[in-house]
C-alpha cells in the first residue's frame, strides 16, 4: 500500500517494552484525539481502504508505542466494546495533562487525586471508549 501522507511513514521503529494495539472505529480520528489529548506524535500510518478503514496507525506516546486500526470483520477483527482494561501513563504534572485531554474531548471519570498509595491519580475515557488513567508519583 501507499502512504496517504508522504510526510507520514508506513512504518517506524517501535518504543516500548510493552506495546498496546487498539482496534478502534475511526483509527485516524483516535490518532489526532490523541496527539492533542495526550501529546502523541504520529510515525506511521497505513493509507485507508475504499471504505476509510485504516489498517494501521503507529504514535509514540510518553516513550512507548501505541499502534491503533479500524476494524476489519472479514479478516476476523471485529468491533467490540473496550472492556476490562486501562491504559495508564505515568506523568509529571498530572492536572495540567489531565486538563489538557479533557479540553480535548476526554471525559472526566475520576479528576486527579491524592490515593492511599501516596500518588496522584486519575481517570478520562476517550471518545472511542477506551479508559485513560494518568499517575504521578511522588517522592518516595
């Protein structure tokens, strides 16, 4: 396939030790929320199909990779609802970033807050679904 962007990569050296593949409706819409909610950086991306599917969408986001596409339930990738799991980023100034994504669209679950295991913490879901969670330890 060619790349929908020549500026864009259709591949990009991944970061990360461990690396989370969402399946989204709306790939590309998912990669611009999430360089303006959480400061994302998109390397590659896969042009979409007839039917605006892309297949795949590479971001570096605070060190790692996150690699994201749209469905496909021909090829057995059907949609289905997020569950069961978070993704979490370990962050610095936690109510500035937290603010930043929710200017951008996330919702508000539960706002950044002192824990009992000393950190602050708090929690946004996407508008693709996906529950966001952001951590900033202290000083031990």
């Amino acid at each position: 396939m060619s790349n929908p962007n020549p500026e864009t990569p259709a591949i990009a050296p991944v970061q990360g030790g461990l690396v989370t593949y969402l399946m989204l409706d709306g790939a590309l819409k998912a990669a611009e929320f999430y360089v303006a909610a959480f400061g994302a950086e998109i390397v590659a991306a896969m042009p979409a199909d007839p039917q605006g599917r892309t297949p795949h969408v590479h971001l570096h986001v605070n060190g790692s990779s996150l690699m994201l596409s749209d469905a496909f339930p021909e090829h057995g990738c059907a949609l289905e609802a997020p569950q069961a799991f978070t993704l979490t980023l370990m962050v610095e100034d936690i109510d500035a970033r937290y603010a930043r994504a929710v200017e951008a669209g996330a919702i508000a679950v539960s706002p950044p807050a002192e824990m009992f295991w000393g950190d602050r913490y708090g929690q946004l879901r996407d508008p693709f679904g996906v529950t966001w969670a952001m951590n900033q330890q202290t000083q031990r």
